[in-house]
C-alpha cells in the first residue's frame, strides 16, 4: 500500500470510529499523523511525528498504550470525583452545619484539610499503576454521567448520615446538654475563636475523616488499575493522617491536641479536670467552660462511627459503584432500554 493508500485508509476508518495506526517505517508517517491515535513503533522517521513512540517493535505496543490510556482515564475520573466529593462535604456539611450552629472550626483544621490533606491525598491518587491486563471496555469519561454521579452523590449520602448522626448522638449526652454553644456568652469580635465547643469539635473530626477517606474510596481501581495495596504512596499517606487524626480525637488533652482546639481547655481549667495541663502556648478559650474536652467513652465512641462511616464508604464504592450491584443495574438497563449509556437532558 502507497502512503498516500495508507491515509486514505485511515480517513476511512475515522469516518466510522476513533482510528488508531501503527507503524515503523517513513512511508508511514502520514497514516500515522492522520489518525486519531499514532503509535510508531521505532526511534527512526516516523517517531517525530507520531503521538506515540515504541522502542519494541511489536503491535502489542498497541495494546500497551491502551491499558495505559484507559488507566489514565480512570485515574483522571477519581482525581475528578476526589475533588467534587471535597467540595460536597466542605459545602453540604462543613459550612451548613458551621452556619446552622454559628461555629466555625478551629484555623489548625483548616489548615491541615486545605494546606496537607486535600493536596497530599489528590497527589496520592494519581499515583495508582496500570492493571497488567487489557480491559474488555474502556472506563466512563463521563462527568456527569449516571456512574460518576452515583459514585459522587452516594457518597455524600453516607457522608452526610453520619455527620449529622454524630452531631444527634452529642445532643443526647447528658454532659452536653447544659454546655451547647450560646454566641450570646462570648465574644464574637474573636471569630477564630468560634470552634472552642463541642459542636464545632465534632464537625471537626468527623470532617477531617471524610476528608481522608475519600482518597481511599477513590483509590480502587476496578479493572483499569491495580489493585488499592500497590498504589504504596496512597497507602502511606492513607494510614498516617487517619492516625493522626485518630490520636487528635482520643488523646487527653496535650499539646499536639490543642494545636487543634481539641480535647483541650485553659491550663487551670484542664487540671481542674483531672489532666496534665499542657504547657504549649495557646489563647485563653472563647467559652464560659473554658474547655472542650470530651469524656473518654465518647471519645471513643464518636471515633467508632467514624471508622464505621469509612467502611461503609469503602464498600459501597467497591460492591456498588464498582461491583455485582452496580453491573447488575447496568444489565438490568441495557435489558429494558437496549441502550450501554443512561442518557441526561439538561
């Protein structure tokens, strides 16, 4: 075939459907330019102008750009659906229950979901490898598709359940019902200072694990990616913040504790308590108790619900989104309306 049958063959073919070519030698590099996707398969000619370049001269070079293509896409997909998951709990949950309760969560939260979580954990995710094998279909690139927003949008149900779980299961202690936060017994000019309550307390740390476990839900990799273990960076940062904010939420109160404004008081009113004050500098308190310091079997339990929020999150993602329920509600669509994509008129 002359290279100019080759482009006409190729112009063809992209008339019907996205056109792929390889090749390896000069009279190629016009097929190669034309198509859709180019993958020369030498160093030679037709590598400059070719998308793509392979040192091993073998079609399944072919394949390889595909696996890595389709992981690309998935890895975009979760980095997507990390980022709206992020401005759903900030937006749903962080800012109405602040508005609802006139709070506002410590500047140290903050400044770790803004400034280290989000930032770390979004980097984290785009370091999943390639699955070894070629999937039989390629991954949605839809962003609002019926797939993407089941993912989104279950998520936030789960989210949204056991935060305003963990804010009833506050309201029923009978510690706390005397103590709720009242902006009429504190100076509001301090407005930094409007997490040092309970209420804000618990926004705090239910928050920060949705935050960080999102990254986890969003880690798996369905059959475009390996499998959640082997993405070791994820892994690491996954466990190290959940540690970290498992230490912030049951620790009596010491020093990297009240960084955060949490489990903390004035060092008076902490040995008042029963505790080792901590001796890190920190602005008197902005209450009338002068602390915010949980009971330790609330403590707990309050860290319980949110591993339980966390699993519920993970599984829902791994046997729903990505599992027998979701290819089961996807069968059951294409039997009724014969059609692979659920279809949105906006």
């Amino acid at each position: 075939m002359t290279p100019q049958g080759k482009i006409t063959c190729v112009n063809l073919h992209m008339e019907r459907a996205v056109t792929a070519m390889c090749g390896d030698g000069g009279n190629d590099t016009g097929a190669l330019r034309a198509a859709h996707v180019g993958i020369a398969l030498s160093e030679a000619e037709a590598s400059i102008v070719s998308p793509f370049s392979s040192a091993n001269p073998s079609i399944m070079s072919c394949v390889t750009l595909l696996r890595e293509g389709r992981a690309g896409l998935a890895t975009t997909l979760a980095a997507y659906k990390f980022l709206v998951n992020y401005a759903v709990v900030m937006a749903l949950l962080l800012e109405v229950t602040q508005f609802y309760f006139s709070v506002i969560v410590p500047e140290a939260v903050w400044i770790m979901v803004d400034g280290f979580t989000t930032s770390i954990m979004i980097l984290s995710i785009t370091q999943a490898q390639t699955a070894k094998r070629l999937a039989p279909s390629r991954p949605t690139g839809q962003l609002i598709g019926a797939h993407t927003l089941a993912s989104i949008w279950g998520q936030a149900a789960i989210n949204i359940a056991f935060l305003y779980g963990s804010i009833g299961l506050l309201f029923a202690q009978s510690w706390f019902r005397c103590n709720e936060f009242d902006s009429s017994d504190i100076d509001t000019s301090l407005w930094w200072l409007l997490g040092d309550n309970y209420e804000a307390e618990v926004i705090s740390i239910v928050c920060l694990f949705q935050f960080i476990n999102a990254a986890g839900v969003y880690n798996f990799g369905y059959r475009y990616r390996r499998a959640w273990a082997t993405n070791y960076l994820l892994v690491l940062m996954y466990s190290a913040f959940l540690a970290v904010v498992s230490a912030i939420a049951l620790a009596d109160p010491n020093r990297f504790g009240c960084v955060f404004r949490i489990n903390c008081g004035n060092t008076q009113t902490v040995r008042d308590l029963g505790y080792s004050a901590s001796t890190v500098h920190i602005s008197e308190y902005n209450n009338p108790l002068g602390h915010n310091v949980m009971p330790r079997h609330f403590r707990w339990t309050l860290w319980a619900m949110c591993v339980v929020n966390a699993v519920v999150c993970l599984a829902y993602e791994k046997l729903v989104v990505l599992g027998p329920v979701g290819r089961r509600v996807k069968a059951w669509w294409v039997a009724k309306h014969g059609d692979l994509k659920i279809q949105f008129k906006l």
